[in-house]
C-alpha cells in the first residue's frame, strides 16, 4: 500500500533522528567558516514579530535590546530630578534572507525508499537502528549547496554591517595589521588584544576571514615552546572561510565579540501552517550539525513534498523529467549585529558594534646579524 506524504515525512524525520544519535560525522553536515563561527557563538536574540512572519504580513525581523547608560546621564546634585532614560529598544532587520533548494526523486527510485519509510512507521517506537539512509545521503548532497549558499548570504550582509573601531581615528573603514612570526608591542596578537581592550570586547575574540590571517593563525599553533622571543603558540583559532575574499576582500578578517552577532533564523512550516495543503505536504526537518569539540546541534529546514504526475519535456520532445517525487528545503534567517545605537551618542563606543573590520599586512622580518667572539674590528686609523 503506498505511503502518504504525510506518513513518508514522519518517517524520515524518525530515521533523521537515529541517524543523528549515531557517532557518524560523514553523516552530520559541518557548516564552515562564518556560518559555523555564528552557530557555534550565536547571540541570545528573540524574535518578537514571529507570528507576523509566518502569516506572511511582514518581511521585517524584529529584536528587542538593551542601551548602555553613560556618564551624560549621571549628575552630582541630590534631587529627585533625573533624565529620562528609555528602556528596551527594537532592532530590525529589514531584509531578512531566504535561501531554498530542490530535490527530485523519481517513482522507481522512490519505491525503495517508501517501502523503508513503511517500515519505519510499521516499527514504532521498538525501531533500534535507521532505515531510509540512502535517502538521507540524497539529502546531504544538496544540503551542501544550501548550506554554502546561507554562508554567502551572511558574509554578504556581514560586510554592510562593520562598527565602527575606537581604537583608530577616523573610526571607520578596514584597518591595517601587520601579522609576523612573533608578538610585538604595535601588531600582530598583541595589537589585536588592545584594539579589543579599548573597544570593550570582552571574552576570548572570535576571528574569522583569509588569507593572512589563516596563515598568522597556522603558523602560531604550530608552535611546541616559545619561541626566541619567549612567545608561544597564540590563542586565535581563526574561523577559515573562502567565500570571504570575495565577500570582504584578499586578506581581510573580521573580529567579533561573543553575544554582538548572531544567526537568526525562524520556520514557518509549523503550528496551523504545517500537514496536508493541496495535495502538497509542509513540515520542518532538523538536520543534525557537527559543531566544535563534536557537539551536535540541529538546523531545522522548512520541507515542502508533493507528486509531479505529470512528465516534462524539451522542445524537441525529448522527456527531461519523469513523474515522482518533489522535495524543496528552505530556510528562512537573518544576520544579527549590534545595532550602531546600543552605545548612547555621549558614550564613547557609539556606533561600536562589536564587529571590527582588518585587512592583514605581512610584517616584514628583521634579521639581525651578531659578530663571533672571535671577531676583530679596525678603525679606520688601523686600515690607512
């Protein structure tokens, strides 16, 4: 008896579920790069139109946070007279992404996998060990491309959103940073921790970008002792992400501070706007993410199934698509930056988000030249 699209998604979210308990990284996407620095360190933000999101009466995102008071608001005098200061405030962000692939299943193929999915609901709860791998591998495949495609997106909008840096002057802009084999007073490790000092990031400093940057990082964990200078193996574990050269620039790194930046994300297959819906099936499918030290998360994809019945053809009559099986896997996010007024106009860091933008420069090494204690120097007198 076939299965129904509504029992095929129960069904494979059951054997998505086993197969994510199951110490397998082949079958655990690994986002890379920005994306996986966002999952792995993402700010504590909540939505508070998601209704309006999913009815579809806005495309606008918005987030409820907090400003920083300042000393403009302190004043020396013991009266009941105070300055007003505003409470929460609401960020937006006004173009929130949208990313979707398509998967095509045809009817002989798919058979295999209904007969699996038929089992999967026939076993209940006394089901041990996943079936519908081979479907599931089908899906890891295309994941990829989305999963890529989510991370161009957000270094895309990572590059509109830089703050501005306070240790500079003028504040704005890519700044310059001389990265060499070791530490010194004006670049490299040591100059990044002062730039975050004076912008007030607290935490260990999350980096990511690369060319140099990627290489500086390398060459420093590589490290087994100090090196001549007493320096060791330094701290950055820079996020490595290609797609940045294109998005920021060659060289170019971006450094954040935990709980200034996050993935903001949302579904809408749920609740009354999930099932059956003209002959087309909407449901949500998290899909298991390896992130760092081996831990699992889960992004959860909006799933769309319906029945192609009827076959495809070019205009040459040749058939491109038969019937089967259509699966389109979505997703609806955002990026989460600081917004530039979370420091008053008063405040030192106003428009210091917490993202800092650097372009890398190699830094030219100097090599020093010792006489041997053996050597011998003449003046000039000696050599007439």
């Amino acid at each position: 008896m076939p299965i129904t699209g509504t029992g095929f998604a129960q069904a494979l979210k059951k054997n998505i579920g086993l197969i994510a308990k199951e110490n397998d990284p082949q079958l655990k996407v690994t986002p890379t790069g920005f994306l996986k620095l966002l999952l792995e360190n993402n700010a504590l933000v909540e939505i508070n139109n998601i209704e309006e999101l999913r009815k579809g009466q806005k495309r606008t995102i918005k987030l409820r946070y907090l400003q920083r008071g300042s000393e403009s608001e302190v004043t020396d005098v013991d009266n009941c007279d105070t300055n007003t200061v505003d409470g929460w405030k609401e960020s937006e962000i006004p173009t929130p992404q949208f990313s979707k692939i398509g998967i095509f299943i045809p009817d002989d193929e798919f058979r295999q996998y209904e007969e699996e999915a038929i089992q999967t609901l026939a076993l209940g709860d006394g089901q041990q060990a996943p079936l519908m791998r081979g479907f599931y591998e089908i899906l890891l495949t295309k994941l990829i491309g989305l999963i890529s495609k989510i991370d161009t997106n957000l270094i895309a909008a990572q590059a509109l959103k830089w703050g501005e840096n306070a240790a500079y002057s003028p504040r704005t802009g890519a700044k310059v940073i001389e990265l060499g084999k070791t530490a010194d007073f004006n670049s490299g490790y040591v100059k990044l921790q002062e730039d975050a000092l004076i912008n007030e990031l607290n935490g260990d400093l999350l980096l990511c970008g690369n060319g140099l940057i990627t290489r500086y990082d390398m060459y420093h964990r590589l490290k087994a002792g100090n090196d001549a200078n007493g320096i060791g193996a330094l701290p950055l574990n820079a996020y490595y992400d290609p797609r940045t050269k294109a998005g920021w620039g060659t060289d170019h790194f971006g450094v954040f501070a935990k709980g200034t930046i996050g993935f903001v994300d949302w579904n809408k297959n749920v609740g009354p706007y999930a099932g059956e819906k003209g002959g087309h099936n909407f449901f949500t499918l998290p899909i298991p993410v390896e992130l760092a030290n081996g831990t699992l998360s889960a992004l959860v994809l909006d799933a769309q199934m319906f029945y192609g019945a009827c076959p495809e053809y070019d205009g040459d009559g040749v058939l491109t698509k038969d019937r089967g099986w259509n699966i389109i896997l979505s997703k609806h996010y955002g990026l989460f930056n600081l917004p530039d007024n979370a420091f008053a106009s008063s405040d030192i860091l106003y428009k210091v988000n917490g993202s800092l933008h650097y372009v890398a420069q190699e830094k030219a090494e100097v090599t020093t030249v010792e006489p041997t204690a053996s050597a011998v120097f003449k003046t000039q007198e000696q050599t007439e």
